[in-house]
C-alpha cells in the first residue's frame, strides 16, 4: 500500500520561503512521476510542479521561477521549495504519485500553506 506524507506547511509573509517534503512509504522509483498540486477555496485543484523519474521537471507558468521541486531517491522523498511567496498561493498543497505500469494516482492528505500580505 502506498502512503504519502505531506509536511512542511505553514504561514510565511508575502515575500517569504517555505518547503514542502513529501515522504514516500518504499521506494519513490515505483513512480514514472512525482509532483505537487494545490487547491484553494473554490477554485479546483491544479498542478503546482512535477518531476519524472529521469529528472525532468515541469512547472505551472504562476511559480515558475518562483518554486523548485526536488526529489531525494534515498530518502524516498519528494520535495518543493517555496521561494517569493505570494498572496494568491495560498493553498493546500498535495502530493501526488503515479505508479508506473498501471498509472493509478496516490496522493497525499494535504498540507496547509498560507501567505499573508
């Protein structure tokens, strides 16, 4: 069975810097993708990053620059760093896993990020 934690989360000024950590129960090189999404209020949940099992990443346009996601094979976790936090990213924030064969998703319960201005 696959688990997901999700941690990291808080409340950082506008301007500020948080990071995210996902850790994985066994090995994350079951996944072809990793990634991060999140959701505000009444908005639907979108994606943030992604990172493959190769390496590459995607961004959403909205944190390019701004965000970066990582992944440390070792410890089985996945990680995104929050740097010139804005207002608008203010979310919870997800983790989220596709296993690679079969392509089922997993995600994680949610971590709280919230941005004050």
């Amino acid at each position: 069975q696959v688990q997901l934690v999700e941690s990291g989360g808080g409340l950082v000024q506008s301007g500020g810097s948080l990071r995210l950590s996902c850790a994985a129960s066994g090995s994350i090189f079951r996944f072809n993708t990793m990634g991060w999404y999140r959701q505000a209020p009444g908005k639907q949940r979108e994606l943030v990053a992604s990172i493959i099992t190769g390496g590459n990443t995607n961004y959403a346009d909205s944190v390019k620059g701004r965000f970066t996601i990582s992944r440390d094979n070792a410890r089985n976790t996945v990680y995104l760093q929050m740097d010139s936090l804005k207002p608008e990213d203010t979310a919870v924030y997800f983790c989220n896993a596709i296993l690679s064969g079969n392509g089922w998703h997993y995600w994680g319960q949610g971590t709280q990020v919230t941005v004050s201005s």
